[in-house]
C-alpha cells in the first residue's frame, strides 16, 4: 500500500504534504524512472492512484518536474534507494569477483598438476645414427618438453663440445638437436648436469640407430 508523508516548512521554505511512494521501487511515482521498474511501477501507480497515473503518463510518456523544483524529501528518497541498489550490486560484483578468482586458480591448480605429469613422463632421447664411412651425429629430442629452448641448448652444446650443433626438423613432426661426432654419453652427462633440476634422470635414454644395409 502507498505510503504518504507530510513535511512542514523548515529553515528552507519548502513544503511538501501528502508525498505518494510507489509500492514497487519505493520511490515517488514521479521519479519512478530511476528504480528500474517503471512498467511495474506504472500498474501499480494505475491500480492504486487512478489520478496521477492520468495526470503522469495518460498524455504520453511521464511528465517529471525539472530538477530546481525537486523537494528535499524527493531527493533524498532517490539517493536512498540509489545507494541501496548501488551497495546490492556491489555485494554481488564482489561474490562474482570471488567465484570466478576461485574457479580461475581450481583451473590453474589443474593444468599446473597435468603440465607435472605430462613432464614426468616426458622422456629425452640421446641417439646415436650412423652415416657413411662410419662417421655419426648425435639425436637429441624430447628437451623442450621440460621446457627447454632447442636453440640455446643447441648452441652450448655446439661451444662445449665444439662441435657443430644445429636445431632440424624430424619427420614425424616436431625438433630435435642434431650434434656432429659419436657423442652419446658425453652429452648423456652433460644434459644431466646442466638440466638435472628440470630433466630428470629416468627420463634420459641413449639410444642407437643403426644404418640400415641394404639387401643382398
């Protein structure tokens, strides 16, 4: 049901007398537009007070007083419930903020935990090939799985065994570190101890692959 206040005048001359507040957004049905209701507001205005709803919105679209002939009372009223509104949405905003932040490091903690399986079973293979008139180059693959970058690691080996080492494409997709020279198990402990924070031993097999002979 409607409320009504009546106010005297007090220092500031104004007076207000029989202030009509709507039922659904409680502010005076003249400000109704700002509580976000204002077809709610106007059924509500049309069942309850047939004669302002005439005088507000029969004409056409409601008629609002321009700001300088706003009483105090009226004013107020709106910032109230402005403020209301405003602390509710903030209420939500944060419950928002707080769920997504919760579900944002659930998924981090996931793929932190499958990015540790996926490099724990992650292995580096040290291969030995033989090319003609046994002369070999060494395979290395499987580093950048630990997070390694191919050609920082291609060029210090090539320094410390001062040797060539370059970064080639394999066929079945990917990169591997290509090393001049038979040098499977010097580079067997030098991976070992340069990476053995990230690159586990277990993970480090050497390998050979033999040239295939041709058929008889």
């Amino acid at each position: 049901m409607a409320e009504t206040e009546t106010a005297d005048a007090g220092s500031s001359g104004l007076m207000v007398r029989n202030v009509v507040y709507c039922g659904v957004c409680t502010l005076p049905p003249e400000y109704c537009e700002f509580g976000g209701t204002t077809k709610k507001c106007e059924e509500w205005l049309q069942q309850h007070h047939p004669d302002m709803h005439a005088k507000l919105y029969s004409a056409g679209p409601p008629v609002y007083p321009p700001p300088t002939q706003r009483s105090q009372l009226t004013t107020v009223a709106i910032t109230e419930v402005l403020e209301a509104n405003m602390a509710s949405l903030s209420v939500d905003a944060q419950k928002r903020a707080e769920k997504d932040a919760q579900k944002k490091a659930a998924k981090a903690a996931t793929q932190e935990a499958k990015e540790q399986e996926r490099k724990a079973s992650a292995m580096v293979y040290i291969k030995r090939i033989e090319r003609n008139k046994r002369k070999y180059v060494t395979a290395v693959s499987g580093l950048e799985a630990h997070g390694l970058e191919l050609k920082k690691v291609a060029k210090d080996m090539g320094k410390k065994f001062a040797t060539g080492a370059s970064v080639t494409k394999i066929p079945s997709g990917g990169e591997e570190i290509t090393v001049q020279g038979d040098l499977s198990d010097d580079i067997f402990d030098w991976v070992l101890d340069t990476y053995g924070d990230v690159v586990p031993e277990d993970n480090v097999e050497c390998i050979e692959d033999k040239k295939k002979k041709g058929a008889g």
